[in-house]
C-alpha cells in the first residue's frame, strides 16, 4: 500500500512539474481526467481515527487554497473572513494545487500557519482534490480525533458516483446553496449544511477603464470565466451570441468584454470567430487580481452570465453588490439570491448532456441552455431604457447588502460550530488564533 501511494504521489509531482508540455499534447479536459482517475484510486490509502471531543483544542482548522487567483480560492478567502468574525479560533493551511494557477493573494497570509492545533478542519477543497490532499499532500494522520467538515461546490442536480470516495473522509458536508445540498443529499446520510457566503466586493478608483483600455463613452456589458470552470458550463459563447444579436452592428454605442482567466489556446480560437471581427468585442486574457477584476466590474454597466450550472454564483453576486445589473440564466444556484425584481432572469431548458468529454460533467446529467433572444432583449433593453437599468441596479445592490452578508455567514458558522462541539462562542469577537 505505501508502495502504490508513493508511485502515485510521484506521478503527480512529475505531472504538475511537466504541465506545461503536457498541456500542449494533451486537451485540459484529458488532463483533468487522469487525474481525477489518481484520486478516485486513492479510495482506501487514509484511514482517519474518529472524531474526540476534548482532545484538542476547540477551533477551526481551514484547509483550502487561501493564496490562490481563482474561484476556489476566493470562496476560501470568504470562508476566513467569516470564521475570523465569528469568534471562533482559527488557523490555515494553505493548500497549494497541483497546478499552473497563480498563488499571490495574500490578504489571510498573517493567519497561515500550515499546522493543525483545534478540533474541527474544514476542508475546503471539492472531492477529487479533497482525495489526493489527504492520500498524498497533506501529512498523514491531520485528520485524526478531529471533525472533519468539507466545503463543496456543485453545479448539477446530480452528485457524480466516482466523487462518494471523498464521503468516507468527512464527518459532514458544507456547501454554499440548498441546491448543491440537496445534491449532496441524495447520496450521504451525513449531515449537510448550507452556509451561504458573505459576500464583499473591494475595488481601487485608480483601475478604470483607461486602466483595462476600455472606451468611455460606451454602454459595456462584461461576462467572465475561468478555463478552470470549463467554458462548457460558463457559457461565455452565449453571451457573445446574445450581443451580436441585440446589436447585430458594430459602432452602436455599446460593447461586450470577456474576461478570460487561465485561457486555453484552443478556445480563445473559437471566440474570435464567433466575434466576426467586430470592434465592439474585447476579450482580455490577461491575469488580474481580485482587486482588478473586481474594478473591471464596477467598470462595466451590466454583467452576463448565462451559464448552463452554477453551484453558488459567486461573481454574479459579487457584480449586483457593486450595483450592477445582471442578466442570468434562471436556473441553478443563482436563483437563491437572485429574481426578476432585481435582475434579468432568462429561460431556459433543461438539456441532457450528450457528450463524455467533460470528465466532471458526464453524459445523462443535466443542465440549462439558455433563450439566447430573451437575453439579447434584455441587453437592448437595459442599454435603453435607464429606468428600467436604474431600478435593477438599486434592487441588485439591496438584496445583496442585506442577505448575503459576512455578519449572516459568520452566525450560521459560528451556531453550527457550537452545535458540534457544545461551545458557544462569543460572536463578534476578532480573533484569527495565530
């Protein structure tokens, strides 16, 4: 067994050093398969001693990628944020992927400590990676006598069945909506909370639309992804489809931005031909920080996202914090802080994904395509009538500001906390328990 374990961890190692020419032998969806394959074979390598109270320290050890550019790590940095004002001692292990994503988000680093002192890990790493921390990275046996929580994103109504390996290393599940709890649901008896995130949304005056080389005198709508996400599920191809048919020419006072993180030569190929050329199209491939993409936000007149899942909607909801309207696809995650009083809610119908291509979303599940017209309607309506712009923008920002809020997401931590552990912490208190 530490045989198997210690070739896989090799071949690992040797892949992330080698991604690079990896990458421009193999598509990333290929590459993403063999090593979710690696981690569903790691199913039996980490057996963990059960939970004992008293035994440690009572606190939060977070496990997450805190440091990393993406999503994932975001909602890691979100999750800080919230155990740090709920009270509860804290610490962080900075878990780094084995991956190209750029580690320079350092805004928890004072609270990294890589150690693991209280009682309680939350885990905040989805199921494949969560296999391949405890089987091969992380030093064996960090789990023991601890409860063991993971922090999971889900896009689907349907949890994948070689992802229930990563059941057996946890004693409970957290996840963002009741939609990717209810997902998780179906397969476990264990508990299954829903912790909704505090959302915030910092910019800097100084990032305009000089800085990002925007025009100034032009309505701009901005959609974004992460090649990481899969552009399958995002959908960015929809939003341009929509733009070009709301605007079907050029030079009409608006324009569409798309933000691409992480790109993948073999997209940015098809978005310039599905641009046709045209002038009132930009496409930024450039890294940025949360800083900056949160500026380039506040930049833009309206954001797109008429994505076919979302397991929270993190971006969205970070746009309509800014004040910014939205135009969405109506299903999944989203819809738990989103409706037609405060954004573009578009229709939709549900299609069966036909193809296996995609290593996590897998043929016969499901998910939402878009009504690319209802969403050109929405962007031509939006561009012209201010009203209508003014009263979304407003309804946007309220709804956000007074339900997804770090003060709500530290409470539902802070009482789940106590009812694990029979601790009532005292609320408020700032405290990173370095």
């Amino acid at each position: 067994m530490n045989i198997k374990k210690a070739i896989l961890r090799f071949a690992l190692l040797a892949a992330h050093a080698l991604k690079p020419l990896l990458l421009k032998i193999f598509p990333k969806s290929v590459l993403r398969k063999i090593k979710r394959g690696i981690a569903t074979s790691s199913d039996g390598l980490d057996v963990k001693e059960p939970y004992k109270p008293g035994l440690f320290p009572k606190g939060i050890n977070l496990v997450g990628p805190v440091r990393a550019e993406i999503g994932l790590g975001q909602s890691a940095r979100l999750l800080c944020s919230a155990i740090q004002k709920s009270g509860i001692a804290f610490t962080i292990y900075n878990y780094k992927q084995l991956n190209s994503v750029r580690q320079e988000d350092g805004q928890w680093d004072a609270a990294i400590t890589n150690r693991f002192p209280y009682s309680v890990n939350l885990i905040h790493l989805n199921p494949p990676e969560l296999l391949l921390a405890v089987s091969y990275q992380i030093k064996r046996g960090f789990r023991d006598g601890k409860y063991n929580i993971a922090f999971w994103l889900w896009e689907l109504e349907e949890f994948p069945e070689d992802w229930l390996p990563a059941l057996d290393k946890v004693d409970e599940v957290w996840t963002p909506s009741e939609f990717a709890s209810a997902s998780v649901r179906k397969k476990t008896d264990l508990p299954v909370v829903t912790v909704p995130y505090g959302i915030t949304a910092e910019y800097d005056e100084r990032f305009g639309r000089k800085y990002f080389s925007l025009p100034d005198s032009v309505f701009l709508f901005l959609c974004m992804f992460d090649s990481n996400s899969t552009s399958a599920r995002k959908n960015p191809q929809g939003a341009i489809r929509a733009f070009l048919e709301a605007f079907p020419e050029d030079g009409a006072g608006v324009g569409l931005v798309v933000k691409i993180s992480h790109s993948d030569p073999r997209e940015l190929g098809e978005f310039d031909t599905l641009a046709q050329g045209r002038g009132d199209i930009c496409i930024l491939k450039d890294t940025m920080t949360k800083l900056e993409v949160n500026s380039l936000i506040r930049c833009a007149d309206v954001f797109v996202s008429l994505h076919r899942a979302e397991g929270f909607g993190l971006v969205l909801a970070e746009a309509m914090l800014l004040g910014k309207p939205c135009i969405a696809t109506n299903w999944s995650s989203n819809v738990e802080f989103m409706n037609p009083e405060c954004a573009c809610m578009v229709g939709y119908e549900l299609t069966e994904i036909t193809s296996d291509d995609n290593p996590i979303y897998k043929k016969g599940f499901r998910w939402a395509e878009p009504d690319i017209t209802q969403a050109a309607a929405f962007m031509k309506k939006l561009a012209g009538d201010r009203d209508f712009y003014d009263k979304i923008s407003s309804a946007a920002k309220a709804k956000i500001s007074s339900e997804l809020t770090v003060d709500k997401c530290a409470q539902a931590i802070a009482r789940r906390f106590k009812n694990i552990t029979g601790e009532n912490v005292k609320y408020g208190v700032d405290k990173k328990g370095l």
